[in-house]
C-alpha cells in the first residue's frame, strides 16, 4: 500500500482530516473529528494512520498576523507532539494563517448555506493546509 500524507486543522473541539492521494499531488478532505478524551482520540488516529498508511502529518500552525506563537499553537503542537510520540509519525508544521477565511470564501462561493458551512469548514482547512505543503513540495523552483 503507498504512503500518504496527512493534513490536520486542530481546533479546541475539533480536527479537520485531509489526506493525500497516493502521488502526494493533491489533498482530499477526509471528515471533522469531534475530539474526546485522548484514548479515544488515540484510537481514532490510529485506524486512520493504519487505513491510509500514514507517516507523516502536517499540521496547521494559528499564529497571529503578525506571525507571533499563540496559545493555540501551543495547544497545536501539544496535541501532534501526543499523536506523533504514540502513532510513530512525524509532524511536520504549517503556517495557516488566512486558511478559515479561504474556506469560508470557497464554501460561500459554492453557494454552501451560512448554517451548513461549519460542518465543512474544518475538513476543508484541513485539505488546504496539506494542498499548500504538495504544492511547496512538488515545486521544482522552490529552494
């Protein structure tokens, strides 16, 4: 089985899940998880490494405009440093800042109802934080 790449949108109550298709060209949505306690979240974590065969996760880092560390990326970082320590992944960070606002104009744009778009709004934070690391990393210009 080929190896994807996981995409993470980690918020307080929930994970947006993307993940990669087989060539590491483009992101998929995958679902919202609503986070539970952490071996609940462990288990689930654990059938989606072992479903996509999944080594390495990128997730998104919420720092201010000004690009400083919040105490959500603090909270971001605890939470990947947790799943990378027990499912043997590496984590590799993001910068996301403007992706929950990109979202939001994509589900508004395709006509997505105001009361419909959080259920989306996560996964697809999570597809555009993984698409922006494929593109970086199949950019044959990048440095």
């Amino acid at each position: 089985m080929t190896e994807k790449i996981l995409g993470l949108d980690i918020g307080d109550k929930y994970v947006g899940i993307a993940v990669s298709d087989a060539l590491g060209v483009t992101a998929q949505g995958y679902r919202t998880y609503k986070k539970a306690d952490r071996n609940a979240d462990l288990a689930f974590f654990g059938d989606v490494v072992t479903q996509f065969n999944i080594k390495t996760a990128v997730a998104g880092l919420p720092k201010d405009m000004d690009g400083r560390e919040t105490a959500q990326v603090r909270k971001t970082k605890n939470y990947c440093n947790f799943l990378a320590k027990r499912l043997g992944l590496e984590v590799i960070y993001i910068d996301e800042r403007l992706t929950t606002r990109a979202s939001e104009a994509v589900l508004i744009a395709g006509g997505v109802r105001r009361e419909n778009r959080k259920q989306h709004i996560d996964t697809l934070s999570a597809q555009l934080i993984l698409q922006m690391y494929l593109d970086r990393e199949n950019d044959p210009y990048a440095q």
